[in-house]
C-alpha cells in the first residue's frame, strides 16, 4: 500500500490531475480510494502531501459539492 501511495503521490506532483491539466473520468475513479475506500479499509495520507492537495482540489470543485450533498445530505 505505502508504495502504491508512493507512486500516485510522485505521479500527481506533475500536474494537477492524473491525466495532466484537465479534470477526467481517471480522477472521478481514483478519488474513490481516497475518500470512500478510507471508510472500509484505514490508512493515513498525511504522508503524502499530492495526494492530499489533489483530493482538496476535487473536493472544491463545484460539481463535487453538489453530488456529496446529494449523495450525503447534511455533510
């Protein structure tokens, strides 16, 4: 897993999503490992600080807000 982490970590140091400058249908998929799948199996990005920006700059993306307070009401 650490080295897995490690990669993705490495690979989102190049630019601001996985398939470089633009928002994608890789980013709507790998997000889930770093949001959802955090539910069901524990583990810490503190250590991985691309990793953690890029999931801040989904999050504030408006299309994503609006699909977790459908998704999620109240969060």
């Amino acid at each position: 897993m650490k080295q897995m982490l490690s990669y993705v970590d490495s690979e989102l140091a190049d630019g601001p999503y996985f398939a470089g400058g633009a928002f994608t249908a890789a980013d709507v998929m790998m997000l889930f490992p770093f949001t959802t799948m955090r539910l069901f199996l524990d583990y810490d990005l503190a250590p991985y600080p691309n990793i953690l920006a890029y999931v801040k700059r989904i999050e504030a993306r408006p299309a994503y807000r609006r699909a977790m307070a459908l998704a999620e009401p109240g969060t």
